[in-house]
C-alpha cells in the first residue's frame, strides 16, 4: 500500500497481553510543517481518533469502521491543512479496541482478529507525495496509563475524569502485511440528532432518563459541582419492564456471553467542579439510561446522541392515519439504529452483519435513506466470506469463532440468496453495472450451490411423480419462515431437520436463478444467461408440482401463498386462485398477518396487487396482535425484533429494535403512494382505499424529487404528483388509465375504487 511504505504499525503496549483487559492507548508525535496541502493517512487495529494541535481533525466515530478485518480494513483520508501551523505541531491519538479486539456480538468474543491495539499513519503534502512529513516508528510516545480505564463497543466506558496521561514511553513497533488494506469510499459513521433526556423516578425509586426515542449511538453527560472521586453510573436500555421499572434483561444473551453480558454502561469517576463525557470507542441500543450515583440529580442533565452511517433520508411519508405515519418513522429510526458502516440486525444484542436482514429489506432501504455506499461496501465482505463451494457466510463480517453450527446455516436460501437479491436491488435503483459484475461471481457460485443441493434430494423424493424432482431442494438446514407469530421455532427446526423445507427452498432456487439470468444477459454473459434461464424454468415448474393439488396451494400458512406470488412463481391462472384464496385466508384469521420474517414485506403488495386493496388495507391498520400496528399501540419508536416484544400483560421480550419488519414502509412508498422508481423506468401506480383520507409520499431519487399524493372528496379521489424534469413516467391512476408524461406536474381526479 502505497501511502503506508515508509510507515510502521505501532501500539502503546510495550506487552502484548491478550487475557488482560487495558483500557484505552495513547499515542503522540511532534513533527515540523512548512506548506502545502496535507494530506493524512490512517487506519488502525482497533478504533482510534486523531486530534492535531488540540483539534479533532474529523467528525467520524468508530474508525475505522467494522470489516473482516482478516481480509479487508479500510483506511481514511483526511486534509488536514486547516489544523496545521508552520513550524512545530503534535499529533495526538487515542486508540479503543473495538471490534477487532474488544468484544464481539451475542457471543462477547474477545480478540477475534487479533490481540495487538495498534495504529498506522502518513501525512504527506502536495508538494512532495512521495516523501511523507510525518509517519509512525518508534519514535512516537506512547501511553496506557490514561483515564479511559475501559473502551468497548458492548461493555460500555470507565473514565477517571481527574487523571492526566502519565508513564509516557517509546511506541513499541509491530509488523503486518498491508495487503488488506482497502481506501474507504462509504459514508463515515457521524454523530445526528440528539434528545435531551426526561428525568423519571420509577416504582421501584430508580432514578431514569427517557429520552423519548429508541435509537443506536450514546449519551452525553454533563455534571455540575461534582467533588473529586465522585462516582457516576449511566446504564443503557431500551424499555422499561411490566411494572415500570428499568431493565435491559431484554438483550441480555445468558450464559452463552464470554463477557459478562451486552452491559452498555457509563462510569465516570469525576474531578473537582464541572465533568462532561462521551463515549469514544463505544455504541449503546437504548431509549433509557438508569443513572446510579450519590450527586444530587439536579446537578446531573444527560442527552442521547444518534450515531449511524451519514446517509440522508430520501423519502418521506404523511396520510390521515397517526398510527401508520408512526410506523414509518419507527421505521426510518430502525433504520438508523442499523447502519452504523454496515447493516445489523440490532444495535443491542448480537449487533450482526445477518445476510437475511439485508435481503429482505434491501428495497426498502433505498427508498428510505442513501444506503446504496453502505450495502455496496457490506457487499465486499459478503464476497470474502462465500465459501469455497458457494455457501455464504449468514454474518458478515464475522463477530464469532463460527462452529458446525454456522457451517449448516450456512446453507440457508433467504440468507444465502442476499448475494443475488441485494447487488439486484442496488443495480435496479442505480444503474450501476459495476455492482453486477463485482458480484457476479458470487452470485453464480450460491445459485451454483442451490443446483448441487436440488441434486441430493432426499431418498424418498428421488422416485417420486414430479418430472421436475431433480430440482427440488429438500436436503439441508434453513432458518425458513423465522419468527412466524406463534411459531414453536424448536419444533420447527426439528421438523426442518427432518425433512427439509422443499418450499421455501425450491421458491428462492427459482427466484436466485431467474435474477441471475438477467444479470448475465446484462453484463453480456449470453450462455450463462440461458443457462441460469433453465434452472429458473425447471425449479419454478418443480415448485408447481410440488405445491399445487388442483390449482390449489394447500395451506393455512400466508407465507406459501405469498411467496409464489411475490416471485411470479405461478402461472397466472393459478396466481388468480392463489392471490382469492391468500385473501380468505387472511380474512378467516380476523385480518391478521401469521407470516414471517421472510414474506412479511411482501403480504400487502401482493394482495393489492391482485385486487384485494381493502385487505391490504384492513391488515396495514389492524392494531391487535400480530400486526405491524400493535407495536405502535404499545409505544414503541422503533420496529421490534418479533411481533409480541412486548406482550399484553407488558412483559419485554427479544429486541425492541430489528428494521426487518420495517420493509412494509416500502410498501407505503411504492404501494398506497405508487411510486416504482429503477434508474431506466419511473411507474407511478397509486392504490388509494377509503381507510385512508389521504396519503402523500416525497422521494429523492438519484434523478430528483418524485411527488405522489392523493385525497377523497367523498368518491371522488384527486391525485396530483411531480417528477423530476427531463424524466418520462409511466403514471396509472386508480381507473385504470396509463398517462404516459415528461411534464413536471400531473394532476387527474377520477371516481374512487
């Protein structure tokens, strides 16, 4: 790596001790400037921040960001100009472990990638890019007799506010190849809204700050008249309990955690006077923070601060019904919570790069926020992890030592299918072929994979009727339909163990294969194209024989009826008699959802898609459990990991903050607002219904601002929308006429469905 040649990766740690747990490392330089632009290089193991002169040279948190550090760590580049001075200047950092080798999701491994703390720079100036004004050796000082006693993402931060940094001594220098370094071109992790926390005292006299918002990121707090060896206490958490009273019992992993457990504590051990502190290396899940401490609580304010990726929302939804409006914004919050530099499941318990998230709610994603750099760098490490025969890897990166376990899983379509289903999606909204053909490899290798695992059927499907049993997946472990409301998961992973799960495997056999035919015609791989085109066309007949009886899905479970559906499985005959018979289904069970984490995002597309709007509608609003709704009823500012996370006698269970779930505000978006946006098509197809007053939906796309709004004046529905200048729309209003514009501004009003 050109930039580091002439540097040294150096570490305050004269020892290497990888069974002590140190707290943070500090390193400094004095080093002479002329003039010229200055340009910095840094990465590190572990986290680190760089101040120049007393001055923190970035608004980034928690670089250099989180990757598989085996097999790619990203450096930054900073223009550090404005901080220097001719003459003398210092270079100070301090260093965190992080998730190289702090600890490490569900499972609280430490040392994972390593057991050094250690830290890398160049700066170089424009008037000679090739000999650097400042690299790490040993030169540099080094410490690790600071206040930050404890750094960790999970466990939380311990400061002692009064010490000064002492026992300065010769950096120690470490070798490593270099050959992973990678450029970081996705958006750095920053600081956004903050929420000044409430004071309240619970039943059980807990002294707690709500600061009215589930979200990812840390507190700020600042102490008034505190005397010297004060101490103070926040804990994190994202609800109260049943009766009231603060808990984080919902995230905890038991005895599994190598560490003690997901603690996200603040310890503050103050100096005379005024103590104000941030975490530096550490990300906390939390609406709450329980405040332990012998200061008077009026000498005590704390806000909570968001930290995620620097992506800007992109669409913005408003209808008549307060409870939805909340769910999209519980969702967008989810959102946040979870691309802090990668995509995670939750910024609590397992903190996971889970593929399967990704895929379900990848579509959604664009919509809602600038995600694309974020998913596209996820991506990278998505292909370093694909096993040698096309499984994939179902966390990426890695935050575990993985098992026999993780091998099996490994297997799993919906999460294996993210290679295909997300780079697909990324594609569609942008246009951009690179992101085809750097995945393309990995693509042919998971669908590849499917093909072997449809040629071990199980010994009693070999002989059977089906012309098509070659390509029936029945063999092998899936996660399946996860979290389907009421589901005995044991049960069914039992039952999964024993005979497969042939539908929904079969379903993503045919829907992967289909995709990656159109990716390779479009990246002109004709013979693959035709290739992949017949397993799609064999699979998706193998999925008919196996499912049908009479033109018939015999089922009482939604997702085998929306699966077909969403995929385009079917003929479209039997589509119409699934689509009837999906809609009774939902009714016979009281206009509730029973689907899971796989098709949930999916159910009131389809539906509407085929007719059946007002039950859309009627599951959208439905505010009794299972419902996208009872968690709003029960005040919740994000989306829930299951669908009863918090149960009607108020007991909390499981995570209060997956954005999984959250893919239906994509159907908000480009279903009851109808926007359909792919960088070579815009559709605009509204299905407005009169459980709603009106709706109105604003998207940023990459080729400006799209507008849908509509709104009843008894039957009759107005619709006015805007599209961006020199982009023609395809608009279709609710009686069914195509209006084919380039105009900026469409108005229409029609009689209402």
């Amino acid at each position: 790596m050109k930039h580091f040649t002439k540097a040294q990766w150096i570490t305050p740690e004269p020892f290497i001790e990888p069974d002590v747990r140190k707290g943070a490392g500090y390193l400094k330089k004095r080093f002479e400037y002329k003039e010229g632009r200055a340009t910095l290089y840094a990465t590190a193991h572990g986290l680190y921040q760089i101040s120049i002169n007393g001055q923190e040279i970035t608004k980034a948190r928690l670089t250099p960001g989180c990757d598989d550090y085996d097999i790619r760590l990203q450096y930054q580049e900073y223009d550090v100009t404005s901080f220097l001075k001719q003459g003398d200047n210092e270079i100070f950092v301090i260093l965190g472990d992080g998730w190289y080798r702090g600890c490490n999701g569900i499972d609280g491994i430490r040392n994972l990638y390593g057991k050094d703390m250690s830290f890398i720079c160049s700066m170089f100036t424009d008037k000679d890019d090739s000999d650097p004004i400042l690299v790490t050796d040993e030169s540099w000082l080094a410490s690790q007799d600071g206040g930050i006693l404890l750094t960790d993402l999970e466990l939380g931060e311990t400061c002692d506010m009064g010490k000064e940094i002492t026992d300065w001594h010769e950096a120690t220098s470490l070798r490593f190849d270099n050959s992973n370094l990678v450029e970081q071109k996705s958006p750095y992790v920053t600081e956004h809204e903050v929420f000044e926390g409430k004071l309240l005292v619970t039943p059980a006299g807990e002294n707690v700050f709500d600061f009215g918002q589930n979200l990812a990121g840390y507190t700020h707090i600042k102490i008034k008249d505190a005397k010297c060896g004060d101490k103070v206490k926040l804990i994190h958490g994202e609800t109260l309990d049943e009766n009231g009273n603060f808990t984080i019992a919902n995230f905890q992993p038991g005895d599994r955690n190598k560490s003690g457990g997901i603690k996200q504590e603040i310890n503050l051990i103050c100096k005379e006077g005024t103590n104000e502190f941030k975490p530096h290396f550490s990300m906390f899940g939390f609406r709450y923070a329980k405040l332990v401490t012998d200061i008077p609580v009026e000498n005590i304010e704390v806000s909570s601060i968001a930290v995620y990726s620097d992506m800007k929302q992109t669409s913005f939804f408003e209808c008549s019904n307060k409870d939805v409006n909340k769910l999209f914004q519980n969702s967008i919050w989810s959102m946040k919570s979870n691309f802090c530099d990668i995509p995670t499941d939750c910024p609590t318990r397992e903190r996971a790069g889970w593929t399967g998230d990704a895929a379900v709610f990848v579509k959604t994603g664009l919509y809602l926020m600038d995600c694309g750099k974020v998913f596209k760098k996820w991506l990278a490490n998505v292909r370093a992890l694909q096993h040698e025969d096309g499984k994939m890897a179902y966390i990426c990166p890695k935050n575990s030592n993985p098992g026999k376990i993780s091998e099996m899983f490994s297997a799993s379509v919906g999460w294996g299918d993210s290679a295909v289903i997300v780079p697909w999606n990324l594609y569609c909204m942008s246009g951009d072929k690179e992101i085809l053909s750097s995945n393309y490899n990995m693509m042919k290798k998971w669908v590849d994979f499917l093909k072997q695992r449809a040629g071990k059927s199980k010994l009693k499907n070999r002989f059977g009727k089906n012309p098509y049993r070659k390509y029936i997946i029945d063999t092998g472990m899936d996660y399946g339909e996860w979290c389907e409301p009421g589901a005995d998961v044991m049960k069914t992973m039992t039952e999964a163990f024993k005979n497969g799960q042939p539908e929904v495997a079969t379903a993503y056999f045919a829907y992967s294969s289909r995709i990656l035919s159109k990716v390779a015609d479009i990246l002109g791989h004709d013979e693959d194209s035709r290739h992949y085109a017949e397993i799609s066309v064999n699979a998706t007949n193998a999925y008919r024989h196996l499912t049908l009886k009479d033109g018939h899905i015999t089922s009482m479970r939604q997702c085998e009826y929306v699966r077909p559906l969403a995929f385009g499985l079917l003929e479209e005959k039997d589509a119409i008699i699934a689509a009837k018979d999906l809609n009774e289904l939902v009714i016979k069970n009281g206009y509730h959802l029973n689907t899971g984490f796989l098709s949930t995002p999916f159910l009131c597309k389809v539906l509407a898609d085929y007719g059946y709007i007002d039950t859309a509608y009627r599951l959208l609003l439905q505010k009794e459990y299972p419902s996208w709704l009872y968690s709003v009823e029960k005040g919740a500012t994000t989306i829930w990991e299951t669908w009863d996370g918090i149960r009607k006698d108020n007991t909390v269970h499981d995570s209060l903050n997956h954005y999984s779930y959250g893919a239906i505000s994509g159907w908000l978006i480009s279903g009851i607002c109808g926007i359909n946006y792919a960088h070579d098509k815009l559709v605009i197809k509204p299905v407005p219904n009169k459980q709603l007053e009106y709706a109105k939906a604003r998207f940023e796309s990459p080729e400006g601002t799209i507008i849908s709004e509509w709104k009843y004046n008894k039957d009759i529905v107005s619709i006015h929308m805007e599209i961006p200048k020199g982009v023609e729309a395809d608009i279709i209003t609710p009686d069914g006429k195509h209006h084919l514009i380039d105009d900026e501004i469409f108005d229409y009003e029609c009689s209402s469905n």
